[in-house]
C-alpha cells in the first residue's frame, strides 16, 4: 500500500508566488495535507504557471504550456527561489518534529 494515498489541497492561494515574469509566468509553492500510513502528513509541491498569449484572430488570452528560451531565465530563477523558501522554512506544525530532515 503506498505510503501517501490522498493529496488536498490546504488552500486556493499559493504559500509563496514568484513573479508574474514577463509572458505571465510565475512559479508557486502550494502546501498540501497527504493521508499516510501515519496519518496526515503537510507536503509542499511546486508549480510553474503557463506563458500567456493574446490570439491575434480572436483577440482572446490564452495559455501556452511551451515557453521560449527567453522564458527559462525566469523560470530558473524562480525555481531557485521556490527552492530557497522550501530548504528554509519549516511547515507549519512540524518544525521541531522533522528538524533533521533536509526537507
């Protein structure tokens, strides 16, 4: 049986959003409440929001899900500072429980 079972989400807002970066694109740091084996469990999970676009025919914004080699700058950086703020701040609720766990 896995060790994680069900993943909700805490919250409708990101813990920490980087950017928007040009195009739209930001990078989000989401705390979530997993059932395990041992009872709830708070991850974290990152996710990188699409470049956005406005289609010229239909003048409507839309997503793309590619990105440019002009985009990866801001989504290193921005996967750099989602990193940064997982390896230094504790989940609330377990600072003292996982103080030797690297993440």
């Amino acid at each position: 049986m896995p060790e994680e079972q069900q993943t909700q989400r805490t919250s409708n807002k990101p813990e920490l959003k980087i950017g928007p970066f040009a195009g739209g694109i930001s990078v989000n740091v989401w705390r979530n409440t997993v059932e395990s084996e041992s009872g709830p469990r708070t991850i974290r999970s990152i996710s990188i929001s699409p470049r956005r676009y406005r289609d010229p025919q239909s003048r409507e914004w839309k997503d793309s899900y590619s990105y440019r080699p002009v985009d990866l700058a801001a989504i290193i950086l921005g996967l750099q500072k989602a990193q940064e703020f997982i390896y230094t701040t504790p989940v609330p609720g377990q600072e003292e429980k996982d103080a030797d766990a690297p993440f």
